[in-house]
C-alpha cells in the first residue's frame, strides 16, 4: 500500500496545484541562499476558476495487482466550496473499499490553489515529447484531452505514468494510469461525473 500512497501523492500533487517537495534534490549550502523563483499562473486555480462555485467532479481510481482477482476502488468528490480572485478552495472526500472488503470513508479535507504559485526551478521545464491528443468519451459526453507519459522511480522500482487531460474539466484530470512493474501493480483513476450547481 506503500507504493500506492507515494504514487497518489504525485498525482494529489498534480489534482491540488501544490508544489511537491524536492525528495532528492540537495539543500541549498547555508552561504548561498537559494535564488528566487519567478510567479506564474496556478494551472489549478485556472482550471477551477472556469466554473462556478458548488461545481463537484467524481474520480475512481482501482489498483490491482498482478497474479490476484482482488482490487481497492477508491472514489474521490471534489467540490468548489470557495472561489475569489486571489484563491479557489476545493473540498475533496475520499471513499476506498479495499481488495479485502474493508470500507473507509476519510473526512474532508480542503485544497487552497492560489491564483499564483512558484515557477519550477530554473525556469520553464521542457515540454514532454512522449505526448499527444485523444477524445474520451466519459458519461455519454465525449471530452477533447491532451495526454502526456512520463516515467519515475521510487523504493518499489520504476513507475510509468500516462496522464489525459482537458480544460472543459475542473482540476482538468480526465484519466490516469500508473503502473509499477516491479511490484505488478497497475492504477486506473478516471472521471466518472461533473456535476454544476
């Protein structure tokens, strides 16, 4: 379950519009401040902005496990609670049954994406080139994504990761599948429903 958790980490990071913490990256030494990093504009702030407050999205993600018939769903509700120029605050309720039939249902928690957020260090990261468009089609209503691949490391081995997104959704996440081969574990997170106030 480990793995899972430092994965959907990557991914809340992406869903939230936080800057991850640099893992890996040294400190800064203590006679060379670290330099400043230039604003830009929050994609999550952009994305949720687009639309009006009370807005709500539902994901499902299910992880299975190579060799086993079991799979956890886990289904996600974001909802727009707070919206002004300077901030959005999305509320977001999770709901996992486990392979085992174990059911849990975490309190809501609330995400502040401000309009502005740090720029990534060094400037703008070059543009994957493992990347293309598709049309999903997603409760009847066929979605225009951009998708992009990209591949990680963490302590389970190597971790490949194919995310589609779309501006017509809030968050703009329209699915995702992550796939650790070492350990044989493959999750599927996918829109399932937006719903306007």
């Amino acid at each position: 379950m480990r793995t899972f958790g430092l994965a959907a980490a990557g991914l809340i990071s992406i869903l939230t519009g936080c800057e991850p913490s640099p893992v890996s990256a040294p400190a800064p030494a203590r006679d060379e401040p670290a330099a400043p990093r230039d604003q830009i504009d929050n994609p999550q702030y952009q994305s949720w902005a687009r639309f009006p407050k009370g807005t709500t999205v539902i994901h499902r993600s299910v992880t299975r496990t190579d060799g086993t018939e079991g799979e956890t769903v886990t289904t996600t509700t974001y909802t727009l609670v707070e919206m002004t120029p300077e901030r959005t605050v999305v509320e977001v309720q999770n709901s996992t049954r486990r392979y085992d039939g174990l059911e849990t249902r975490n309190p809501p928690a609330k995400y502040t994406h401000p309009r502005r957020i740090a720029g990534p260090p060094g400037g703008t990261p070059a543009e994957s080139k493992d990347e293309g468009e598709e049309k999903l089609l997603v409760s009847g209503r066929e979605y225009h994504t951009r998708w992009h691949k990209t591949k990680d490391r963490n302590e389970a081995g190597e971790v490949f990761a194919q995310v589609w997104s779309s501006a017509e959704v809030p968050g703009s996440l329209v699915k995702s599948v992550m796939r650790t081969p070492a350990v044989g574990k493959t999750t599927v997170t996918e829109l399932v429903e937006v719903r306007s106030p």
